[in-house]
C-alpha cells in the first residue's frame, strides 16, 4: 500500500491519508486492478483493507484513514466487514477514524445491495466516501439512493479549473450540493498553486494531490511546507 495526505487548509494539518494499492514492488495501481477478475475480488478486496489498516498503524498514524472497497466484492454487508473489524481491534485502531471509499473501477450491479452496504458501515461507525464524484459509472445517480460523509471531487474537474469558467461554475454549485446535504467535500488531483487557490477560494480547504505530496509506499510523506506556507499566507 502506499499512503497520500489529504491536507486542511484551514489549518494546515494531514485531515487523513488515502491507502492506494500498489505491487509489491511498487508498480502502480493499474497493474494491480488489471489481475482482479470474478475468482480473485473478494480475497482482494479483503486483502487490500487489512493490509492497509496494518501498514497504518505499522507506520503510527494516527488520524483518518480512508480505504477504497469493490462494492461487486461485498456479498453481505456484516460478514464481509468482521475481517476488517478484527484488523484493526488486533493493532488498536479505532474504527471511527476509518473510511470506506467507493470506487468506480467497476459498474455498481445492484444500487439497493449498494445502499445497504453503507448502511450497515455507517451503523458500525465507519465513515463513507464517494471516490471520483463527477466521472465513472455512477455520479449524481449514488446520491439519489444514499447519502455519503464525504465527496471526492475527480481530478478532471480541477485540473486547470483556475482558467476554466465551466469547471469553476460545476463545482461552485458542487459546494452548494454538498452543502445542503450535508457532507465534506476534498478535492482531488491537484497539482498547482493557482488550483489549490481557486478551489480554496471556493470554500474547497481539504485538498489532495501532488502538489502537496505525492503518494508514499508504504510511508507516510510530508506534505510540502513551502506550499501549504504559501497557501496559508493568502
């Protein structure tokens, strides 16, 4: 697994940190994901979250931690989840500062199976995210069936959104959504000053992507001080 920092511009601390899958060498995420067929999803799926909970605290830390799940890997809600809630009894983690992400690697196959999923996670004390809001199979559409803690905004959407009124306009009314919903908003993927600025502007402060850290295997990177200085400044 390798670790990347969700930073809080409000005040200039790690919100979280994602667990992204890596190979055991390294080798990115697309790699991995490329070997997950309908033999192999659920012993993956299960894998990935207690590696991740194990490397975490291998590495101390100490607030959130955000874990994407295969939806199409969950057969049933509780039973699937008991691996994970041993994980992290076995080394002291508190399940309250886990959250789930739902990815769209994958097409959800049944909403309803979805929706009990975040459910049952959010009654354990899980918290609950939609990864890539704005790209992928599903959207808007999850939000009419359940309502997530948090929102990950997709990359695409921020990249150059200080030069692109379009994209400004769309996550504007984003903010406002998740707003009334209510539920957090972080913003994914950027990479320059001028994005995190315009995006902070915005009322966006949790912020992830390489302009503050890039992904560490198995560590946990500081995000840059001389960019969150400058941040802070304006």
């Amino acid at each position: 697994m390798a670790f990347q920092p969700i930073v809080d511009l409000g005040t200039g601390a790690v919100w979280g940190w994602e667990a992204l899958v890596r190979g055991a060498n390294g080798e990115g995420a697309a790699s991995v994901l490329s070997r997950v067929n309908d033999d192999n999803r659920y012993q993956f799926d299960q894998r990935c979250r207690t590696r991740a909970i194990e490397i975490a605290h291998q590495l101390g830390l100490t607030s959130r931690l955000s874990i994407n799940f295969l939806p199409n890997a969950v057969y049933e809600p509780r039973a699937c989840i008991r691996a994970t809630i041993e994980a992290a009894n076995r080394v002291g983690f508190p399940l309250d500062r886990l959250q789930f992400e739902i990815t769209e690697v994958e097409e959800v196959q049944n909403d309803g199976h979805l929706r009990r999923i975040v459910e049952e996670y959010r009654a354990i004390g899980f918290g609950t995210a939609i990864d890539d809001f704005g790209a992928g199979y599903a959207g808007l559409n999850l939000l009419t069936h359940f309502q997530p803690d948090t929102l990950k905004l997709d990359m695409n959407l921020i990249r150059n959104i200080d030069q692109d009124r379009r994209r400004q306009l769309i996550v504007r009314h984003l903010t406002l959504l998740a707003a009334e919903l209510p539920c957090t908003l972080i913003a994914e993927g950027v990479e320059t000053l001028d994005e995190a600025r315009c995006l902070a502007d915005m009322g966006i402060s949790l912020q992830q992507g390489y302009l503050y850290a890039r992904p560490g295997f198995e560590s946990l990177p500081v995000p840059d001080p001389g960019v969150l200085a400058s941040l802070l400044a304006a």
